[in-house]
C-alpha cells in the first residue's frame, strides 16, 4: 500500500525514524554551532587567552623586560609572588 507522495509507509524518512533522524541532525548542527563559536571567541582572545594559563611572575618577567614596570616594582611584586607561592 502506497502512503503519501508515493512512499511507503515504512521508509525510514517517514514516521518516527525521520522524526528522529531530523531531531539528531538538528544536534549535530547545533552541536558544530557551538563549537564554532567557542572556536572563535578564544582564537580572538589574542594575548588574553594565552596569558591566562602563565604563571603571575611569567607575566611579571615579561613586562620588566618589555620596559612597562621599573626594577624597584618587579623586585617588590616577585617577592610578593614567591612569599605567596
């Protein structure tokens, strides 16, 4: 017997296997949304997300080298950083 538009009845596009066919296809794409967003919100976290996973006197190291702090400031800040280590 002949169901709507020609196809069986039984046609895995029809009834409860497109039902959730569509719902898992609807996951995936919205699943590789996600995932893409997270993509891109931590490749334009630029030096923010990098220096998030070094340490307080990496971050300290590199500024006194870069000229952004004085030496009397980066001594008193690492022995604050390694009193608190």
């Amino acid at each position: 017997m002949m169901g709507y538009g020609g196809f069986e009845a039984g046609n895995w596009f029809l009834g409860w296997g497109g039902m959730f066919s569509g719902a898992l296809m609807m996951l995936f794409w919205f699943g590789l949304f996600v995932l893409l967003i997270v993509w891109l919100a931590r490749w334009a976290g630029g030096d923010f997300a990098r220096n998030r996973d070094r340490g307080a006197l990496v971050i300290l190291e590199q500024r006194f080298a870069d000229g952004e702090i004085g030496a009397e400031e980066f001594l008193e800040r690492s022995k604050q950083l390694r009193a608190e280590q």
